[in-house]
C-alpha cells in the first residue's frame, strides 16, 4: 500500500490522469493493470488477500461486483470520526488507513 504522494505511486498509476487519483482508491494487479476502487478493485483486493480470498471470488462468481462497488461509493461519503489519541510510546503506523482514497495497493 502507498500513500499516492509516493513516487513510486505515481509511476504505478502513470495511465491515471493525475486529477483523478485523489477520486477514489486505486488496485494496480501483477501485470500492472490499473483498476479503480470503485469499479471492480473491492473484489478484486478481496480476491488478492489470502483470508478474504474465498470471499472474493465468491463475490465475483454471483455478479456482486457492482454492489460491493456502490457500497464503496456510498461509505466514501460517511465522515468518520476522528481517531483517538495514541498513548504515549506508541509507534504511530508509517500509513494512515483512516482514507483510503488516499492509498494504492499493488
């Protein structure tokens, strides 16, 4: 996962107008394919992670695709509440998962 600020991210997302990476999350597969979050990337990041797997391509197998789709853009808009304070010592995470239109995986 890469903050889209990463160079790397950048390179990865190059077919990508740069005004519209901001506009959702972004999967780029093996092959460097680019798919958008929201528009098949749910179940396909479903698919990629080994415990989600199953689920992922059960999801695609029955044609919900575009529902985990609408269900994405929908959340997008739920303003979250802010994060609590970390305790002191802590270590803070080197990504902030808290947006994720704000990341890319690959």
């Amino acid at each position: 996962m890469l903050p889209l600020r990463d160079e790397e991210a950048g390179h990865l997302l190059a077919s990508v107008p740069e005004e519209e990476r901001g506009q959702c999350w972004w999967i780029v597969l093996r092959d460097r394919t680019v798919v958008r979050g929201d528009e098949g990337g749910g179940v396909l990041l479903l698919e990629e992670v080994r415990l989600t797997g199953a689920l992922g391509r059960a999801l695609r197998a029955v044609r919900l695709s575009p529902v985990v789709d609408t269900l994405d853009r929908v959340l997008a808009t739920v303003p979250f509440a802010p994060r609590p304070a970390r305790p002191r010592g802590s270590r803070a995470p080197a990504i902030s998962l808290m947006r994720l239109g704000r990341i890319s995986c690959r």
